[in-house]
C-alpha cells in the first residue's frame, strides 16, 4: 500500500488501512497489486483507502470482506507509516487481525501468498509496507548505553536488567571510554546480549564491530565521511540522522535502520531544538527504511511513536533501569 516519489507539498494524505491477517500456522497473508495498478506486481498487506465517515475498524472490515471475501475481528494497532507517493501522500493504518471466518479467495483478481514471517523481507513490496515487516520482526525498544562511572561490574548489571526487563537491540555508547576499558566492557556485553537473544551494535567504531562481529551503529558525522557500506554482508549497520540530507546518506550507505531525533527535549542536549511528532512524522515520509525515534522518550511513548510511524523507541535514561 505505498509508492515511490514525491507527491506535491501540502496535499492532504490519503488513509489507508490495512490488515496483518494470519493463519492456523502462523503465516501471514499477502496481496499482489494487480496491473494497471500503480506499483504492480509489489507484495502488500491486504486493505485499501478508508472512506469519508468510516473508522479505521470499519473501514477494514469492508475492505476485506470485498477483496478476500472474509469477516474479521480488528485487532490492535501496529504501526501508521505516512509516506510520501508521485502523485498523492498517504498514512498507511496497520491493524492486527484478531480473528477472522470464511474463504480467503481474490475476489479483485490478486494473487495471494500465505508467508512465513522469517520470509517477508524478501517480497518486493511499496515503500509505505517495509516499515510494517521490520515492526513485525524487530525489536520496539532500541537501548542507548550510557557511559560506564567507577564499576564496571555496575554498568554491566544495569545491562542485564534491561535484557532481562526484555530489551533486545543495544547500541553500546561509551563516550570518553578508555579504549582498552572499553573493549573489555564491550566483550563482556556482546556475551550478555548473545545470552538473551538480543542483537548488539557497536557505536562509531566499525573495526570493534567488525573484529567482533556484531553491528555498528555509524554517527551522523560518520555518514558524510561514507562512500560505502562498511560491509555487503553480516550483522546490521544503523545510524542517527537529524535531517532529512541524513536519510539520504543513510538510504546511499544501504543502512539497515536509522535513529531520528531528537523528537522532545533531552537533558544531554538542552540547547537542542526539538522536531516535535509532527517533524518526526515529516521525515519518515520520506523514506523506507525503518526508523526509531529518540530524545527524551520512554516505554509509554511507544504508542504514539507507532502511531507517527516509528519502528519504536531509542533511549538512554528512558531504557536504562535503576538497580
């Protein structure tokens, strides 16, 4: 349900909503858009344009009923991604479907693909759905370390009651850091990350990244100083981005997910302007790529981050339990 381009500024966005729809297996449904359609032949999560005087819930039952030819039970919200298209800018609404009855058919012509989640990345799809594969796969909360004080043994039981407190993505931040200090941290707090599941990106740093093998987390400076991606293949490569001339140093380095901000105000930047939800909502217009939003956010502000199309949260403080 998305698009390419750019649409004239200030057109009103058109809603859209759509449905993550599951099987008894646990597969998840795809539609392909059919030709003479914008962006045929792109894979997409099955929905359409919400009516004047309709809800997002309503709107996807009819939606659904016509093209599939089934009745569902909406569900909780996933993730709203505005987007920005040639001709037109829209918010692509994400619902789970709770439950749903009848016989999934094309009924517009469409071909149709039961998925295993693993295997969504791989489907070509429009712009406006990347961002719901990577909200369905990836983690929601993106710790920031702080520095490490006087204990290292401090600082690194800090990092497992977040992990345990189920964070699964870290960027490991030590500015100041002694580097040898810092190497033993880092050691020790990849090994805790592997023991939970959780992915770990090194930031800045790319032969520590590389030399250990996990991910690096480039710095906004770092993307103008790019000409490539540091590696084609292995663990992920992020990064922050201010602007929207960062996102497309982002988007030409082939980042995996990129961090926006800040979106309120911080105390370790208190001069800062922020962009406020709805410059955030502007910048992701305007790109694929998954995006989490930071500055001065917490766990309680996963929903409306969702809501403006953030992938979820990065923080430091608001991530970062006390013990």
């Amino acid at each position: 349900m998305g698009g390419e381009g750019r649409s004239p500024e200030g057109a009103t966005p058109v809603d859209v909503v759509a449905g993550v729809i599951r099987d008894k297996a646990g597969r998840i449904l795809l539609a392909r858009r059919t030709e003479g359609r914008d962006l045929a032949g792109l894979w997409e999560f099955p929905g359409g344009k919400r009516e004047a005087g309709e809800t997002p819930e309503g709107a996807l039952a009819r939606e659904l009923q016509e093209e599939l030819g089934i009745d569902i039970d909406c569900g909780a919200p996933l993730i709203a991604v505005p987007q920005r298209y040639p001709h037109k800018r829209l918010r692509l609404d994400v619902r789970h479907i709770a439950r749903w009855t009848g016989t999934v058919k094309g009924h517009e012509g469409q071909a149709l693909a039961w998925v295993p989640p693993h295997t969504l990345a791989s489907y070509a799809m429009p712009s406006a759905d990347i961002p719901v594969v990577a909200a369905l796969l990836q983690p929601d909360r993106y710790l920031v370390t702080p520095a490490p004080e006087a204990s290292d043994n401090a600082w690194l039981e800090h990092l497992e009651a977040a992990l345990d407190a189920g964070v699964r993505r870290v960027q490991l931040r030590a500015p100041h850091c002694p580097p040898a200090r810092w190497q033993r941290l880092t050691e020790a707090a990849i090994d805790a990350c592997r023991r939970h599941g959780a992915e770990a990106l090194v930031n800045g740093d790319v032969a520590l990244a590389q030399s250990l093998d996990v991910g690096v987390h480039l710095r906004a400076a770092q993307l103008a100083e790019l000409s490539a991606r540091p590696w084609t293949e292995g663990p992920r490569i992020a990064a922050s981005c201010h602007s929207l001339d960062d996102i497309r140093r982002a988007e030409a380095l082939a980042c995996d997910f990129i961090v926006l901000g800040s979106v309120q105000p911080t105390p370790s930047h208190p001069d800062a302007s922020p962009m406020g939800w709805e410059g955030f909502a502007a910048l992701r217009e305007e790109t694929a790529l998954p995006i989490y939003a930071i500055g001065g956010l917490q766990v309680d502000d996963l929903a409306v981050a969702r809501a403006h199309g953030a992938q979820g949260i990065a923080a430091i403080r608001g991530l970062w339990p006390t013990i």
